[in-house]
C-alpha cells in the first residue's frame, strides 16, 4: 500500500461500544409500548437505520402506527438514547484505542473520524478524546450513508490528504465497503469471517501498533 499520511476511524464498535445504548433505549420504548424486546431481537436491528429499526420493533409488538407516530416514536428513542450517552466517560473508549491514537499523533499521521452518527461530537466529548482528530465527519455533514463513500472522502478532503494514503478502521460491512468505495485501505476489527472485504482484519486494538499496520 501507499505510505499512511491518515487513519479515518468509525466511531460505535471502533472507538466506543455504544450499541447497547441502541439497545436499552429500543427496549425501553417497546416496555412503554407494552411488550417485551430481547438482545436477540435486537440483532435484527444492527446496521439499520432508525426508521427501519422502528418499523422491525413495531411489527415484533404487533402495533401499527402512522406516519406521526412512528416520527414521536423515533424521537422518543432518540432522546433516551442521547440521555444514556450523556452519561459517558473515558472508562468506555474500548482497549488499546487511546494508545494507538496518541501513536498516530507522534508520528504525524492525521486522523479523521468517519460515522454517521450525529451524535457523534457529543460522544467525543464526553470521552475525552475529541482532541486527538483533525477532522470530524458524522451525520451533520453528510447525506448518504455508507457503504457510500461520503462520508471517508469527506474526512481525506478536510485533511488534504489522497484517499490512497488513507486507512480506515470499521467495525461493519458497509463500512467496509465505504472505504473500498473511497478507494482507501482497510482494517476490520471483528471477525474475519464478517469482514471478508476487509484488506486485514484485527479483533481489536490491543497491541495494535503503526508497525504492524505497514506490514
């Protein structure tokens, strides 16, 4: 591959795991609602959109709802979810993360962040962590979700960098294929089997180092 000059990072299952956040805010609308929501229920939902989850979380309760209660609804989820990650700290930034960002920034390689999230910055903030990125690209600033590449374009441009000297760590397929797309390098950190588009794949970033990202 090129030489690195920038890591773009996705946020949720990379940086910090705030998908069970997702899921106790899912969970709590459908108690309201009347009915039970299982974390395997919740496996259905993973890498859908919030529209899309909600209309999945209806039919398992068996309720139907116009067009204005499914928007009250996913506000409703939305405000539950914002409230649990306002309550965020640093002990929540998953292994080996911390160490590897401030590698990056010894050795001068710029860093993006890259989600779709717009919750984006608020958890950054309350991490800590929001000092380490030169740029960051969520929600607010883009309109087409991946595995469009928007949103790693838009992090190589604000960066002055050449997407072929990018690298982009993600934890999902579409993301995956965002930075292919991009035409970037990637690193999936899960499962190999998952993430067999990946052009290498770590299952986390304990003992990651820059070293090991050239080989």
């Amino acid at each position: 591959m090129n030489e690195i000059k920038a890591c773009l990072f996705d946020l949720d299952g990379v940086i910090v795991d705030t998908a069970k956040y997702h899921y106790l805010a899912w969970k709590r609308l459908a108690n309201e609602l009347g009915f039970e929501f299982t974390e395997e229920d919740n496996e259905r939902l993973k890498g859908v959109s919030r529209m899309k989850s909600l209309e999945i979380l209806l039919e398992l309760g068996e309720i139907s709802a116009d067009d204005s209660a499914m928007e009250a609804y996913a506000a409703k989820k939305n405000a539950w979810y914002v409230e649990y990650i306002s309550k965020m700290d640093s002990s929540e930034i998953l292994p080996g993360v911390l160490d590897f960002l401030r590698e990056l920034k010894d050795n001068g390689i710029k860093i993006s962040l890259g989600s779709v999230s717009k919750n984006a910055m608020t958890i950054l903030n309350n991490v800590g962590i929001v000092e380490y990125f030169d740029a960051v690209i969520d929600g607010t600033k883009i309109t087409h979700a991946k595995p469009n590449p928007e949103v790693f374009l838009k992090g190589a441009e604000e960066l002055g960098v050449d997407p072929k000297e990018c690298v982009v760590f993600e934890d999902a397929q579409a993301g995956i294929e965002a930075a292919i797309n991009a035409g970037m390098y990637s690193v999936g950190i899960g499962s190999a089997d998952i993430l067999q588009k990946a052009n290498t794949v770590i299952p986390g970033f304990e003992g990651m180092t820059l070293d090991k990202l050239k080989l």
